[in-house]
C-alpha cells in the first residue's frame, strides 16, 4: 500500500459518497472508474472546495455555459502553470444546478473528441490519466498530474475492485 491511511480513508469517505453518481455517469464511456473518482476527489479538493461545495463543479470546469446542467459562471482564485510555471490566476468556472449535474459535465468533457485516444487505447486508469492530460486536460504537466493522481487510484482500485463500467 504506497498510499497513506489519509488518502485511504478520504477515498473511501469520498467513493460512499460520490461513487454512485460517478459509476452511473461513466457507464458505457470506456472512461475508468478510479480515473474519475481520483480527478474528482483531487481537483475537489474531496468535496470540499467552495467550487465543490456551493457551485457543485468538482473538475474545476472553466465557464462553459452549453454544458449541460449550467446555471451560470463564478470567478476564483485558483492554480494554473503557465508556460510551465505555477501561476495564481482569477478565472471564470461553470456553476452547476446540484452535485449530479456537475459530476455528469466532467463526463460530458471527457466525451470530447480529443480524449478519444484516452478513452479507448488507455489500458489502465493510470494510463488514462496519463493520456487525459497529454491532451490538454489540465495546465499540469502531464508526470506531475499522474503523480498527485495515483494514490488515489491505487486506493480506489483497493477499495472498489473497479475498473471500466460497461
């Protein structure tokens, strides 16, 4: 177990609470189970963000009002690396109608085209997250996003058993 007794028990507190909505709406997607929950729970900071937490986004999905379950934009603070530096920066992020809505737009990006190649090639949730990033996912370089992700996963896999939901 290379994961720490607090990330495993963050993640099963965030898979008993999340992980319903989550298998629903990654069915059928190629899109792995502990991919989702590690980017949900990291980039939500396990639910706890006031992104998560009053605007319902737990993917830090910047303003994009034709997504689905949209009911406006809010500005934070927030981290980004910009021209491979990290940079504190002010940007506009989707604001969701409940916690399914906003859980189903995260789905909803990575249908996108341009993670086709993670959804069906990945041989791994590792690896998906791997090529989620390559493909412009996240500001993250692409070793340091999978780095902050794989506990998580580790745990998830640990906990769950689960892979792709068919």
């Amino acid at each position: 177990m290379p994961y720490s007794f607090a990330v495993k028990n963050k993640t099963k507190w965030f898979v008993d609470t999340y992980g319903d909505g989550i298998a629903k709406a990654i069915k059928g997607t190629n899109l792995y189970f502990p991919t989702v929950v590690a980017q949900k729970a990291l980039e939500s900071g396990w639910g706890e963000s006031s992104l998560a937490k009053y605007d319902f986004n737990f993917g830090g999905i910047k303003c994009a009002p034709n997504l689905s379950g949209v009911v406006g934009c809010v500005t934070k603070d927030t981290t980004e690396y910009i021209g491979g530096k990290k940079r504190f920066v002010k940007r506009s992020f989707s604001k969701f109608k409940d916690v399914e809505a906003g859980i189903r737009a995260t789905v909803e990006v990575l249908m996108k085209d341009r993670y086709a190649d993670a959804r069906n090639k990945a041989t791994s949730a590792k690896d998906q997250v791997l090529r989620i990033a390559k493909s412009g996912y996240t500001t993250t370089p692409a070793t340091k996003y999978l780095s902050s992700l794989s506990g998580i996963i580790e745990a998830t896999q640990d906990y769950t058993g689960l892979g792709r939901i068919k």
